[in-house]
DNA sequence: CAGCACTAATTCA
DNA sequence: TGAATTAGTGCTG
C-alpha cells in the first residue's frame, strides 16, 4: 500500500461531528463541526488535496489530538500553534507565510488581513490574504476564523457553518477567556 | 484573464 | 461628513 495514502476519522464534539484527516506524521485535513457525520466526511474529504477516494478510515486516529479538539469546544483554552504539524508543501512561500502567521495568533485573539499580510513582508496584499485563508484546508488547527477585517467586520467564512460559525467560534473562545480571569481584571478600563 | 474571506485613498453629494 | 468607487495585491480556475 501507498506509504502517503491518507488516513482519516470523524469524532463527536460538543458541537457536532469533527473531520481530522493525517498523511504520515502531519495532519492534512480537517472539518468544523457539522449536525450529520455524512456532512463532516463530505466537508472532510473536500479539503484533501488529492485522491479522497484512497483515504482509509481509521476510528482511533491521533487519539491525543482528538481530545485536544474536543477540549476546545468544550470550552477549554487550547493551543493548536505548534502542534501538530501541518503539510504545507502545496502552498507558494508567500502563502507559507500567511499560514505561519496566522497560527501565532493566540487563542481569544484576533488579528486583521491586513497586519497578516505586513508581518509576510507584502504590506498591501491583505486581499491576497484573504484568499489564502479561503482555501485553508485545516480550519482550526490554523485559526482562519480569528483574522478579522480591519473596519471591525468579520470578513468571510468559507467552512462548514459560514460566517456564523466564525462569530460562533471568537465568542466562543473570548467566554472561555473571561470565565478563567479573575472579575478583577476587568477593572482597567480607563 | 477575471475574481476573491481586504484596505486605504479618492471622489461625489 | 459620509457613502461609493477604485487601484493595488498574490494566487487560482
């Protein structure tokens, strides 16, 4: 058999049926949650690169990582910025560097298309950005959903869910922040 | 070659 | 003052 074939599993969250999706030691893949497990596959095997007809099903795949994603929308503050890694072989070095950037956004924090784009090195291409973004094929594991337009606007969403689940997602994530600090913190608004 | 998950500057009311 | 328009951007179908 093909040592890179891909290798995948569908789990439960909190928020619904989860997509993860491994070629070799690298995750390649993965889908937010969805009401249907048929609708996670089909959002799943979506974002493999190529050739989903030859990805195995595997029910116990990355067990570790699996709780990680659970924990998350269970509410937990979780970092996916260095762990696992992610095959980004297919994408241009400008678009390397989008990906790289956006995962040092740290969990309940937001950054704009445009600051992703300076910290690349292409100040203007925040467009270009965008685009980068639309096609992230591991939402969550890279946080797409916390790069936010510069006017205070969300921006786009292009996985499972839309735009919904980006405001979903950065609420989400703020609540986990503001329910593990102290009330006291919140006095320094000057 | 047209079109994006964007932005900043410019142009008209 | 403020809404609408337009270049500039890097990549994809």
């Amino acid at each position: 058999m093909n040592a890179a074939t891909s290798r995948f599993t569908i789990f439960q969250t909190r928020w619904g049926h989860f997509g993860l999706a491994c070629r070799r030691e690298s995750v390649c893949a993965t889908s937010l949650p969805t009401p249907t497990r048929a609708a996670a596959q089909e959002a799943l095997l979506a974002n493999l690169p190529a050739a989903p007809a030859d990805a195995l099903f595997e029910q116990g795949l990355c067990p570790a990582l699996q709780q990680r994603i659970i924990a998350y929308f269970e509410g937990e503050n979780v970092d996916f910025s260095t762990d696992p890694g992610v095959d980004l072989a297919s994408y241009s070095s400008f678009g390397q560097a989008i990906m790289a950037g956006c995962r040092q956004i740290a969990f309940g924090q937001t950054r704009t298309y445009s600051e992703l784009a300076h910290h690349a090195g292409r100040p203007g291409a925040a467009r270009a950005v965008g685009g980068t973004m639309a096609r992230n094929p591991v939402p969550l594991i890279v946080p797409c959903h916390r790069v936010v337009r510069t006017d205070g606007g969300l921006g786009g969403f292009s996985a499972s869910g839309g735009i919904a689940t980006k405001r979903r997602m950065l609420l989400h994530e703020q609540n986990a922040i503001a329910a593990a600090m102290p009330p006291a913190a919140l006095v320094v608004t000057a």
